[in-house]
C-alpha cells in the first residue's frame, strides 16, 4: 500500500469511532424527544427525527471510513484468517452505509442494521483467530474473546432499549480497533 494512504488508513478505525460518537450526541441534541432508554440510534434517521441526513449522511460516512480501514486491516493481514477478517470488515462498512441509505421504517433497514454488527462481530473474532495463528497468541485471545462473547452478551442481556444494546457492541468495536493499532505499525 502507498506509505501515505497507509498512514491515513491506519487512523481511520479511530476516527470512525470519534466520529460515531459525535454523530450520536448532535442528532441527539436536535431530537429532545429521544430517549436513550426507549429508542434505537437509528431513530435519529427515521421519519420521526428532525433532521434525518445528519444521523443516515453520518452513517454512510461512517461505513466509508470503515472500508477505508479495513484496507489497512488487509495491507497488514499476514495469514489468511486476517486477510479474511479484513474482508468481513469491508463488508460490514458496505452495510454501515446501507444503514444510512435504508433508514429507520424503512423495509430492509432490521436486515442492514444486525447484518452491519454481524460482519463486524465475525470481521474480530477472524482477526483475532489471525493473532494467534501469528503468534500474538495474548492479544489474539482477548481480540477473539471480543468478538465471540460480544454477540453472545448482546443476545442474552434484557437491554431496556436497543440503543443501550448498540451502544455495547460499539463500545467492543471500539475496543478492537484501538487494541489493533499494536498492529498497524
């Protein structure tokens, strides 16, 4: 990969999850009426947000700095479990758009939103598998860890809302991708 674009690359897992969390505080901040304890983040896209294309643009921009991501994840893969958890991160960036491109109430949304957290649960628990095969057998456990007990806590919680359960499998992706600069070097 072309030193520069690998330099970017490189932060933009991070810059992903800085920019998450700001899209979610702005649209929440121009949505009074959204309760964290009651709703999904994807309300703030749907017909009853005041301003939908700042939650449904930002998640589109998300999903491209995703993929953007994933190029390094794949640049730096060594064994072919990394390469493929790279590609299942890309994957989950193509659906991290389709979020903001099928809004909340719209048909396909439920499909793009739990397919998004799918791919991305498989794109760690692969990398993590990936680790260890490559000898980083400490933080391959705990990445493979992540991504095998995440969606597990996920499903068996009783979350009081979904963006309470969202909020945890971004808080693991989150995790990942900070515990993953110790790769990208």
């Amino acid at each position: 990969m072309n030193r520069a674009i690998g330099a970017v690359t490189k932060y933009c897992g991070v810059a992903a999850a800085l920019l998450a969390w700001a899209i979610f505080a702005y649209a929440m901040s121009i949505n009074p009426w959204f309760v964290f304890a009651e709703y999904a983040f994807s309300d703030l896209g749907g017909s009853l947000a005041a301003d939908p294309i700042v939650y449904n643009a930002g998640m589109m921009a998300l999903g491209t700095l995703l993929i953007l991501y994933s190029l390094r994840c794949l640049d730096d893969s060594v064994n072919k479990l990394e390469t493929v958890g790279g590609a299942f991160l890309a994957i989950a960036g193509v659906f991290l758009i389709f979020i903001g491109v099928y809004p909340s109430g719209t048909g396909p949304h439920g499909f793009v939103s739990y397919w998004f957290f799918a791919q991305t649960d498989l794109a760690i628990l692969v990398w993590g598998l990936g680790l260890v095969e490559r000898g980083e057998k400490d933080l391959g456990t705990v990445v493979a860890g992540l991504g095998l007990l995440s969606p597990m806590v996920a499903y068996l919680v009783p979350w009081p809302s979904t963006a309470m359960a969202e909020t945890f499998g971004i808080v693991v992706m989150n995790i990942w991708v900070l515990l993953m600069q110790r790769v990208h070097v």
